[in-house]
C-alpha cells in the first residue's frame, strides 16, 4: 500500500490516522491536505471532518534496487545489492551466485541493467541521478583490461602507422580508453559514431 486517505476530526488527527495505515513517519510521507475539516456548532452540528491524501515518498535509489532485485529473481540468481551513495552518484554492488548471468557477455547483461536502473531511479527523482552497477569487481578488472587494450591498440597504430578503431562502447568505457592514453605524444583518441554504437578511434600523431 502506498497511498491512503484518511479523516479525522482535525488536519493533525487525519495524519495520524493515515500514517499508522501505511506504517510509516511523517518524514516518509507527502501530504496533501483535501479538506481542513469544519468544527459544528458546540462541537454537535454541521461540522465536517478533516480529510487528507498521505502517500509514501519513493525513494529514487530504493526503486531501483527493487526493480534490479526483482530483475535478478526472474533470471533466476538470489542476490543481494549494497549501496553507496555520495550526492547524485549511486553505486550498487550486486553479490551472490550466478553473478556471470548478470554480467553477460563482456559486461553487456550489467551495462543493460545499469541503464534500465538509471531510467527506473530518474523516473521518480527530482533531481538526475547517475547509477554505477558493478558485480564481482567486474568494474575494475574491465578497467584493466581496456587500459592493457588501450596501450596494444595504441602500438598497433604506431606499428603500421594507421588509425585503428575499437568496438562500439559505452561512455564510461570509452573514458577508460581516452584516459589511458591521454598523455601519449604519440597517438591521439577520440570518439565516431552514434550512440549506442559509439566507438573509439586511435591515431598516430
């Protein structure tokens, strides 16, 4: 339930009544107060109740844990999410078994759930929030790995004296690429293509 409307003789009793059916505090909840209620002559007569519309407040970043946790059970992995937060960056690290499901072919199935994580947390926040999805480390050791790519890549060029071009990635990944290579004096990097098949080229200089 998220969402109940309650009455009361006045405004404050109304609340009251309606934040112990969703089981949740005033801080939790967004209330629109329908009718201030009318007090009857001597307390008797003509008078009307208070009626007011509470709700609980989503939370962005619990929303989208939910949807990825419930993600995870229809694909059939058990997991369990931990977040960290600092400010609009979210980041959920995603445990348990079966964690190869969830990252797909080179990060694929993750990059797709991050997206989709992103999309379900912007559709109810105020304000943007970027959400990092990472599994295993998985992160870290795909950082590594392009960096070693990077610096392969880059000789290639150098080796036949042409651009060389990389598979289409997402923006996060192409960062990896541009950064590892950013203080070469002998090869350039930079970005052809549209998204989602934006991909990075690497030039001699």
């Amino acid at each position: 339930m998220r969402e109940v409307e309650a009455t009361g003789q006045t405004v404050e009793e109304a609340i009251e009544s309606a934040l112990s059916q969703l089981n949740i505090t005033k801080e939790e909840a967004e209330i629109d107060v329908i009718d201030q209620g009318k007090k009857g002559l001597f307390g008797l007569f003509g008078g009307r109740p208070a009626v007011v519309q509470v709700k609980k407040a989503v939370d962005p970043v619990e929303e989208a844990k939910n949807f990825l946790l419930s993600v995870a059970r229809e694909m059939g992995v058990e997991a369990s999410i931990e977040v960290k937060r600092d400010g609009r960056d979210v980041e959920f690290n995603i445990s348990g078994e079966k964690m190869a499901l969830l990252i797909g072919k080179r990060g694929q199935t993750l990059n797709a759930l991050q997206h989709l994580s992103q999309l379900v947390a912007n559709r109810v926040s105020g304000q943007f929030i970027t959400i990092l999805l990472d599994a295993e480390n998985y992160r870290e050791r795909r950082k590594q790995t392009l960096t070693t790519l990077a610096e392969r890549l880059a000789e290639k060029a150098l080796r036949t004296n042409r651009s060389v071009s990389l598979e289409p990635m997402p923006s996060y990944e192409r960062k990896v690429i541009h950064s590892a290579l950013v203080d070469s004096k002998r090869v350039d990097t930079h970005s052809e293509g549209r998204e989602p098949n934006r991909y990075i080229v690497i030039a001699p200089k």
